[in-house]
C-alpha cells in the first residue's frame, strides 16, 4: 500500500518532501495527500499528526515530519537513485550545507523588513561560493543531492519576489546561481512541484513584509 504523504501545495517545506518523491520515481510508493493550511481538517492533528504541520508522512505505522528529517528519510528507506553521493568530503559538505539552510531562509525573510540587498546578497553570496566547491558538476555537490532539494523551494520563492519587491536580481553578478537555477529548471521532478501562480505568491509576500 503506499504511504501518504501530506503536504501543501504551496509550502516550500512540503515542496522539498514532494520534490524527493518525485526525482526518486516514488510516484506509486508514496501518495500525495493535499492539506489546506487555511482550514485544517480536524482529524489531521487528531489522527495523523499532533503539531498539525505539514509535510508529514505515514510509513510502516509510524508518522515522520519536518522537511529535511523527511528527505533523509525517504532518500534511505525507499528505492530510487540515491540523493547523496559517496564520496566522504562531498557528504561532509553536504551536512554543512543542509545545516546552513536553517540560517539562510530565515535571514532573507528577515532582510525582507530591513536591507534586502545588502542583508539578502550576503546570503546569495555564500550559496554562490558554495557552488563553487566542486567542479564535477553545476549543482552543489556537483551531482543534483539533497543539498539541491533542501533550497530550491526557497531559493525559487526569492527569485520570484525579491525583483518585484526590491527590483533586485538574486543572480546578477552570480554566474554559478544562475546556472544552478537553469539545471534545476531541467528536471522534471522539480518542475512538476513549482509554484503555479507567481503574481499571487508577490501578492502574499507583499503583504507579509512590505506592509507599514
């Protein structure tokens, strides 16, 4: 039977779960199960999953959460093309930069309410020197990895509102971002999780942070 595994479709948290599923051809092991954040149905928290998030995932009678916790988890108890490579350094690297990502979203949002350019490009630039850790490749183990899985949702959000809020573009000057950005826009897997309506999403945003 497969596993459901809930989701929104318009979180990015969800949407690095949702991406895993999909690149690791999980399509008829792992169930989407769409849940509204507006009107979140009672049994969800009762029956499911007490914090009443998502993404969350039901697996061999137990239910898994957070994001990055649930990539790691399907990646190893699930067929499909591993997400993380061999080679001792690169997976070193791979920690570092996972780890890192609990700083970098957080950070933009804040530059949202103070300094973008400045506050967000700092960001922007260590993703940027990151990239060019390894030459073997355009993403950042050189091989699309959960690194990739862990920004891209986020990463894709940014690029969509910093230029309308800020008139800033996140890969000018940032040749290595915007080759990533380019090969990750290749993968089906990504592409069929992407945000479907980019004016609704600069819409919220505004809203969110650009409101006095």
């Amino acid at each position: 039977m497969a596993a459901p595994l809930y989701i929104s479709y318009q979180c990015p948290y969800a949407q690095r779960v949702w991406i895993t599923r999909n690149v690791k051809g999980l399509q008829d092991k792992i169930n989407l199960v769409p849940i509204d954040l507006q009107n979140r149905p009672d049994w969800y928290k009762e029956k499911v999953y007490p914090p009443n998030k998502v993404p969350s995932l039901e697996h061999n009678n137990k239910v898994i959460g957070e994001s990055l916790d649930l990539v790691k988890y399907i990646d190893s108890n699930f067929e499909g093309p591993s997400l993380l490579p061999d080679d001792p350094e690169k997976q070193k690297f791979a920690e570092e930069l996972i780890a890192y990502s609990d700083t970098f979203v957080p950070e933009i949002y804040r530059s949202f309410m103070r300094d973008a350019q400045t506050l967000a490009g700092a960001q922007f630039d260590y993703l940027e020197k990151a990239l060019g850790k390894f030459d073997d490749g355009p993403f950042f183990l050189g091989q699309f990895s959960q690194v990739d899985i862990a920004y891209v949702p986020f990463i894709e959000r940014f690029q969509i509102f910093i230029p309308a809020g800020f008139n800033y573009d996140i890969t000018s000057g940032r040749p290595k971002l915007a080759k990533w950005i380019e090969e990750m826009d290749k993968l089906d897997g990504y592409k069929q999780t992407k945000v479907l309506e980019p004016e609704k999403l600069v819409e919220y945003y505004k809203n969110l942070f650009l409101k006095a």
